[in-house]
C-alpha cells in the first residue's frame, strides 16, 4: 500500500488541477476558442479531454514511481514534476483564461523544455517515468503547433 499510494496521489493532483484548468476557462471554451483560425489538423473536440485524461493518469504514475526512489533524485525529480504541471496550469489560465495566445506560447515553450528536462533527468533514473511522459511530450508537440497557429492567425 505504501507504494502504491504516490501514483495514487499523482494522478489525484493531475486530476484536480486539470479540472479546476478546465472549470476556469470554460467560458473561452464555450466563447472565444470556437470562434478562431485553427489550422486543419486540430482535433476534434471530444479528444481534449480523452488525452488530457491518459495524460494525468500516466504523468500522476510517472511521479508516484520517482517519489517511491530514495536520495536526492527523488526530491529533484518531483519538484521539476510539480514546476512543469505548475506550468502546465498556467497556459491554461493564459491561453484561455485570457484569451491570450502570446503569453500562452511562452508559457507553452517553457512547459515543453520542463517536460522534456523531466524526461532526460528521468531516463537514468526510473526509465519508465521518463517512458511514461512520450504521450504529453507528443501532445505537447500538436499543441505549441496550435498555438504557434492561433498567435499567428488570429
């Protein structure tokens, strides 16, 4: 039980920033978002929140291994883990929240530099969380593109 309890909680804390994101920039969602130059390969509503959902699941796991490590890592670890859903939270305050696409990219290009850190520094380490993290990274890859798009276009 004792091992099992930090992925637990990881996803548990995936989870709830991931809703109170989504509670707080409902109304772009609803009144800004739809209304924007998006280029042709933006998927479909329904995927956000399935992708987003195996990505809190696998990133909550992610962490609940690296915490289960001992010494210095660990600490490390699941600090760059904490600063880059930090981060994560952020781009959603700004690129929704404020309907704000440039401070949205900005945001975007320091959480793919975290992400991709949290994975280097991983790799060596517990090389299944580093594993656990090629669905965000590749999501966060369509996603800059998006708003790399959306800044530019709008």
């Amino acid at each position: 039980m004792k091992r099992i309890l930090p992925p637990i909680v990881g996803v548990a804390i995936c989870f709830v920033l991931g809703l109170a994101a989504s509670f707080l920039q409902a109304g772009a969602i609803a009144d800004w978002y739809p209304y924007l130059n998006k280029p042709a390969i933006t998927p479909p509503n329904w995927a956000f929140p399935v992708a987003w959902g195996i990505i809190y699941i696998l990133s909550g796991i992610s962490v609940g291994l690296v915490w289960n490590l001992a010494g210095i890592y660990r600490k490390d670890l699941v600090t760059l883990w904490g600063v880059q859903q930090g981060v994560n939270f952020l781009w959603s305050i700004l690129f929704f929240t404020m309907t704000n696409p440039f401070l949205g990219l900005i945001a975007i290009i320091i959480l793919d530099i975290l992400v991709g850190w949290y994975m280097v520094k991983s790799w060596n380490i517990v090389r299944t969380s580093s594993i656990l993290f090629i669905p965000y990274a590749l999501w966060l890859i369509l996603a800059t593109y998006l708003n790399v798009y959306i800044y530019l276009y709008n």
